[in-house]
C-alpha cells in the first residue's frame, strides 16, 4: 500500500510541474500566441521542454526501437 501512496505523490507532482510549466510558457514562453492546449501538451512531455538533450536522446532511442522491431519481423 505504501508503494502505491509514493507512486501516486509521483504522478501528482509530475503533473502539477507540467501546469506550472504551461501556465509559465503560456504568458511568459517564446510562443505566447499558441493556445493554452498548446502549452498544456508541452507540459506533458515537460522534462523534453526543459531538456532538449533529452529530447534527442529520447528520439534516437524510438529510432534504435523502431529498426529493432523491423529487423526482427
């Protein structure tokens, strides 16, 4: 049960910084603009937005997984 607590404050905290990182982005981001549904699904992927290393490390390994999945087919 205490598992499910800690993996539950987790998800809340995660979701609670990608808010916080739309409402942020939405009035004080480069793209003002955008709509606020815009910023809020970048404040899903929040760490990708922060980190953009961590986007192209994330992307390289959906590639590496894409062409394993292939070659094994």
């Amino acid at each position: 049960m205490k598992r499910v607590a800690w993996v539950r404050w987790v998800l809340v905290g995660y979701f609670l910084i990608g808010l916080l990182y739309a409402v942020y982005a939405n009035n004080w981001g480069d793209g003002p603009y955008r709509s606020f549904a815009y910023h809020l699904g970048q404040g899903l992927v929040w760490p990708v937005m922060v980190l953009p290393g961590l986007g192209k490390f994330i992307g390289g390994l959906l590639i590496v997984a894409m062409v394993a999945f292939v070659m094994a087919s």
